[in-house]
C-alpha cells in the first residue's frame, strides 16, 4: 500500500484510492493454482465489490492474480485492469529477447504468458526467457526488504546475459532496479508504469 499511496501522491495529487489487501487470495493460489476457478471466482467478486465502492478504475497489483482481476466482466461501467500489463507492453517494445524474472514460482507463468499475449496483440517477435530468483522471497516474507532486493539483484544479474530487457515479475520487486543501474539494459519494474497507464485510462 505504501509504494501505491507514494505513486499516487507523485502523479496524481488529489486522486484519491481505495486499497484492498487479501493475502489469503495469494497463498490460495499458490495452493491451488492462479486459475482455478474459485480462485478467479473470489478475485473478481473483490472487483466487483471495489466497483461498486465508486472506483473508476480497479487495479490488481499482484502479478499471479492480474489475468483474472483484468478478465472481470464490467459491464462497460468501470475498467478492470493489472499493474504489469503496460510493463508487459514495454518489454515487447524493447525485445526481443525477454527475460522474466520473479521470486515466486506461482507468479512466472501468469507474467510469461502475459508478455506473449502482449507480444501477440502489438504484432512484435519475442524470445521469452523465464527464471526464478531462488530464495528470495523468504527474506521478503521475514520483512527483510534490503535484503529481498539485493537477491532479486544478484539473481537478475546471473541470468540477464542475452536478454535485451528484464521484467521484475512482481509488484514489490521494483526497488531491486536501483542496483542494477549499471546492468547495461533496460530493468522493466510494474509499479510506475501500471500506474501511469490506469491514470490515463480513469
């Protein structure tokens, strides 16, 4: 919440935004899978809800989850939509050699198969790698956050040779970028430009 509020304030003073945190939803779809059907179920009856509250435009900022939040039928009377999908658009647009990059392995599918749909609707050739930054999500979970961003970092590091553009799969690995200036290609993180693009949609 802080990372949206913090965005928000930067390129959208006096927007206002209504944040909802499940973390049962995660831990479920880890369990059970992004696609199950109940899981689906649940994450767009949250949509809905958040619609119904008066958002204009609900954003599901958990990369595992987006493809059904982003799926919700709306009816035409709100936009439903996920934070990675413009940086998905963005990676095509840089490829094509792609690297995807997440620390949970629940969440390399659902973004992989998000650029190559991205890749698919703007008509542009890729070569999608995908790899897991072993080990790193424990420091995330324990609240260890520099330490969380530093095994993004080094893990990007040892697989990013060949690939012409690296997407941070999750949401909360953003911050692993700023060590990774020096990388000598782009380092694609969802927040800013999920935001950018759900301001110009609402």
């Amino acid at each position: 919440v802080p990372t949206f509020t913090s965005l928000l304030a930067r390129l959208a003073p006096g927007e206002r935004a209504t944040h909802a945190v499940d973390e049962a939803l995660l831990r479920d779809a880890q369990a059970e899978g992004h696609a199950h059907p109940a899981i689906v179920a649940r994450v767009q009856a949250a949509v809905v809800e958040l619609a119904a509250q008066g958002a204009r435009v609900v954003v599901c900022t958990c990369s595992t989850l987006g493809g059904a939040a982003e799926a919700t039928p709306t009816g035409g009377r709100f936009t439903a939509t996920r934070i990675d999908r413009a940086m998905a658009d963005r990676a095509v647009e840089l490829g094509p050699d792609v690297l995807v990059v997440a620390a949970l392995q629940s969440t390399l599918a659902p973004t992989a198969a998000l650029v190559r749909d991205s890749a698919r609707r703007l008509g542009r050739p890729i070569h999608l790698r995908e790899h897991l930054a072993d080990g790193a999500w424990a420091y995330f979970e324990a609240g260890r956050q520099a330490a969380y961003l530093q095994a993004v970092a080094a893990s990007v590091r040892a697989a990013a040779g060949g690939a012409g553009v690296v997407v941070l799969a999750q949401a909360s690995m953003a911050g692993a970028a700023e060590h990774l200036l020096d990388l000598g290609k782009p380092v694609l993180s969802s927040p800013e430009l999920g935001m950018r693009a759900a301001l110009a949609r609402a």
